[in-house]
C-alpha cells in the first residue's frame, strides 16, 4: 500500500501483519542509520577536515552541501522509481553505492575529490529513504503502523544522537577519514540483513516511468537548493543566486502543471489537498530545517568559540537528539492516538 491509500484508509491485503515484521523493521532502520550517522558524524570533523585538506570555507561548505543536494535533487525520483521497480531493490542499490562513497571519501586525497564522494553518497541516500518508509507501510497494519513509524522515526534521532559521539572519538583516535570509514561495515551488514529479510514489493499501480517529471522535479530541487546554498557567499540580490533560484521556480511550476494532466504522475499532488498530509509535510520540513542548522551551528560554535575537543562537542550535542528519542519512541503513537495527528504535530 502506497502513501495515498494510507491516507484515505484503504486497507489492501499488503497492508497486513508481515510475521517478521519486526526484525524486517530493525533492518530498515539499520540502512536509515547508516544515512543519517554520515551527516552527524561529519558536523564534528569540519574543523579537522580544513586543517588536513587544506580546504578552504567555501570546499567546506560544498563537502556539506554536496550530500544534501545530491539527496534533495533526486529524492522524488529515486522514490517513484522505487515503486515502480522494487524498493527492496532500491534500498539495497543505495547501500552499495552509499558504502562505495564512503570507502572514496575516505581516502580523498584532495577537497575536491572528497565533495565528490559526498555527492555519490548522496544519490545513495536518496535511493534509501524512500523505501524504507514504504516498506514499514506495507508490512504493518493500521493499528500498528503509528508505532512503527515511531520506531523509525526514532532511528533518524539516534543516528543524530549517536554521530557526533562516534564522529568525535573516531577522530580523536584515527585519521580523519575514519570518519567516513566507519560507513562500510555498517552498509555492508545492512545490505546482507535487507537481502535476507526485506520482502520485496512495488506499487502495484505503478504504470509508465514520468521521465519529464523525474527530470523537472531534480532540476527544480537541484536548482533551488543550490540558489540558497549560494546565499552566504554571494549575497541575496547576487545572479549566483537569482539566477538558479529562478530555474528552480520555473521548473518546479512547470513540473506541477505537467503533474496534474499526466496519466501516471511521479508525485501526486492531489495528495496536497488532504489537510493532514499538507500540515504533516510542511511541519516536518520546518522541523528538519531547524534541527540541522541548529545541530550543525552547535557543533562549529562548541569547537571554535568554546575550544572543545570533537568527543567534548559531540558529548554536549547529546540531549538535544535523546529528548527527539524519547519523544518519537515512546510518546508519539499514544498522543495519536489520544489527540489526533494536528494536535500532536503540534506539541
């Protein structure tokens, strides 16, 4: 069952109580881990990556971005495809190819070969998310699925837990692309366990493949992310930053305008005029944005204004992830469903 039958509470046989549903599910978080222990983990090693790669603020930067555009470029698509051909396929191409960056960006011997590697790393990611999530609604059933999705909800917030912990003792006692190293194992025991344990499953309306619209959507993202990346280096009123921006604006209307009259369209944007899953969407997109810009301001302002070493900072990084832990785990499927889902969104 796909995100619009879960929406209008269509109840299909592969909406079912999978028997291994629960080890099938610690699988699935284990790959979605992997993705998010990446990021985390390299908000502590910034300043050491400047010193030993001799990078300047701007390679920085693009070392950070680079993941974050990859995955935001060609997440929509790497989801609709997803769907069409396996997701199980999918998850399992974007560990491989998520533990091959790794292995790259670890022995980078230059910033530009590392922003490479970021950038592979990325498209990784992006073939994984999507199909972590729609294989934890296919195998639980309604009563179920608000505590699954808790559940993985909860692995977003111990990769951020864990990763500035695991970021800083790596590089107080290893070379810096430890860092990145730490990814292959990980990758490689989460492919071995989605192989045996994840079932495959498609949309089964899945249809023609929206090339046009995989094509406008990935522009669209790729554009406007890059025109906010380029904000703090050019300025607001600057064409490095316009100029994407209005590529960006453009594409991304003329991908809702073709959406709408294609027969089988990558995203539905029919799907945005249900309240509850426009609310949900637009809060967690504030809530993500706000907890990586605060994360990744933390880990610079511990380091370079409080002098703390990677471990220290990551140590004091702790709560803020624990407290989105507790929450997630263990508060979130009773206030559901005592509340409701906009009440609860919004505590």
């Amino acid at each position: 069952m796909g995100v619009r039958g879960f929406l209008r509470g269509e109840n299909t046989v592969a909406a079912q109580r999978h028997p291994q549903r629960w080890p099938i599910l610690g699988v699935l978080c284990l790959a979605l881990l992997t993705v998010v222990l990446d990021n985390t983990i390299l908000n502590v090693a910034v300043p050491t990556l400047s010193t030993q790669l001799s990078a300047s603020t701007s390679d920085i930067q693009w070392m950070i971005n680079a993941y974050v555009l990859a995955l935001a470029g060609l997440l929509v698509t790497a989801g609709s495809l997803a769907d069409r051909f396996g997701r199980k396929r999918f998850v399992l191409i974007g560990l491989v190819v998520f533990g091959v960056g790794s292995l790259v960006a670890a022995y980078s011997q230059s910033a530009g070969m590392l922003i490479g590697a970021r950038g592979f790393m990325g498209l990784g990611a992006a073939c994984m998310m999507p199909g972590t999530l729609a294989v934890v609604m296919q195998i639980f059933d309604e009563e179920e699925r608000p505590r699954a999705i808790g559940i993985w909800t909860a692995a977003l917030s111990v990769g951020v837990a864990i990763g500035p912990v695991i970021g800083g003792f790596l590089l107080q006692h290893f070379f810096w692309g430890s860092v990145f190293l730490v990814n292959v194992p990980v990758a490689a025991l989460g492919f071995v366990a989605v192989l045996v344990l994840v079932p495959e499953s498609r949309d089964p309306a899945g249809g023609r493949v929206d090339v046009l619209g995989a094509v406008l959507s990935t522009v669209a993202v790729i554009a406007l992310v890059y025109g906010v990346i380029s904000i703090p280096g050019h300025g607001w009123g600057s064409a490095d930053v316009l100029g994407p921006a209005a590529v960006g604006v453009v594409a991304l209307a003329v991908f809702a305008w073709w959406e709408l009259r294609v027969a089988a369209p990558m995203l539905d944007l029919t799907l945005f005029r249900n309240r509850m899953f426009s609310g949900a969407v637009g809060g967690s997109v504030l809530a993500a944005f706000g907890n990586a810009g605060s994360m990744f301001l933390l880990t610079q302002y511990l380091q370079f204004v409080m002098k703390y070493g990677p471990l220290e900072a990551g140590l004091r990084l702790v709560p803020l992830p624990v407290s989105m832990l507790v929450v997630s785990t263990w508060l979130n499927a009773p206030l559901v469903k005592r509340l409701g889902v906009p009440l609860a969104l919004t505590i």
